[in-house]
C-alpha cells in the first residue's frame, strides 16, 4: 500500500470543496496511466483546464446544457470533457451525435438570414430531419454518418432559399426552370 502524497491528498480536498460532481473526474485524472498526458492536458493554456477551472469555480454549472452553450472555448475540448464526465456517471447518458445535430440545426437556421424563410426552414428541421433522427435514436445511437447527413439536407435547403431569396423569389414562385437554374449554377 502506498503512503497517501499531503499535497494529493490538499488537492482531492481542494477539489470536492469547489464541485462535488467532478470528484470522478479528478480521481479518473489521479489514477490515469500515463499522468504525462493528463499534465499535459491540463496546461493553464489549454482549452480543457479552462472549462474544468470554469466547473470546479461554479461559474459553469454541470450540465450538458451548460456545457453545449460554451462557445468561448475549443468545441472538441468541450465535447471530450462532457464525453469523459458522462462514461464516469457525472453527467447522464445521452445520444451525443443528437445532441450535435441538434445544436448544428439551431446554429445553421440562426444564420438564415430571411425571417419568412426561417420559419419555413425551422419547420423543415423540426418535422422532418429532426423527426427522422429522434425516430432512429429511439432504436439505436445515431452514427455521425445520420448527424452529417441531416446537416447536409438542411445546409442545402437553407443554400436553396438563400438563392431563391438572391433572385427575388420565393418557395411558392419557384417552378422548374428556376430548379433548373439553381442545379446548373
């Protein structure tokens, strides 16, 4: 048995006082097999040690809600702690590629930038493509083949009426030879 390091011992105490719920997370990080890669990645500089210090302050509350809506940070460093903290029983289970899908469609319909089509896109979205894959979640985790593939619909809708919108028409106007023009553009 090994003899208990004081300052590990500070930082474990340090850590349940500042935030409970990443308690998991700090004794996954104690006990990793390569301690060089966690010291590496949790350099002040890295994205990582910025949203951990973000939870472990409070300022950040442990969600995945909380953490989808950090955009001031590297996405993929997010997603790894939200993905690290869920496999440790911090943050519930979730289909993670929804969650993404999700997120990308709400992201790509704020950019539309006509109201009247963003509405229409925003229906689009919700009853079909989201509808679809809330459908085969409910059998199976999506794969990111589904996710991309969803983006893929919408980003080409939303080009579509955009380009509609750029020749002074709109969806209920549009017959084939503007379809047409569109394809061959």
């Amino acid at each position: 048995m090994r003899a208990e390091d004081p300052a590990g011992r500070a930082a474990r105490q340090r850590a349940r006082a500042h935030h409970p719920g990443l308690q998991p997370l700090h004794e996954a990080l104690l006990a990793a097999e390569r301690p060089e890669a966690v010291i590496s990645w949790l350099q002040p500089c890295r994205p990582g040690y910025k949203i951990l210090a973000r939870l472990a302050s409070g300022e950040l509350d442990l969600s995945h809600a909380v953490l989808d809506a950090v955009t001031d940070l590297h996405r993929n460093a997010t997603g790894h702690i939200a993905a690290l903290l869920t496999a440790l029983g911090a943050l519930p289970g979730r289909d993670t590629h929804l969650a993404c899908l999700e997120r990308d469609i709400a992201a790509m319909l704020d950019s539309a930038a006509d109201q009247d089509m963003r509405r229409l896109l925003r229906r689009y979205a919700t009853w079909g493509l989201l509808r679809h894959a809330r459908a085969k979640a409910r059998q199976a985790p999506l794969t990111s083949g589904v996710r991309h593939g969803q983006t893929a619909r919408l980003k080409t809708a939303v080009h579509f009426t955009s380009w509609l919108a750029s020749h002074g028409l709109d969806l209920a106007a549009c017959r084939q030879p503007d379809l047409d023009t569109y394809l061959l553009a």
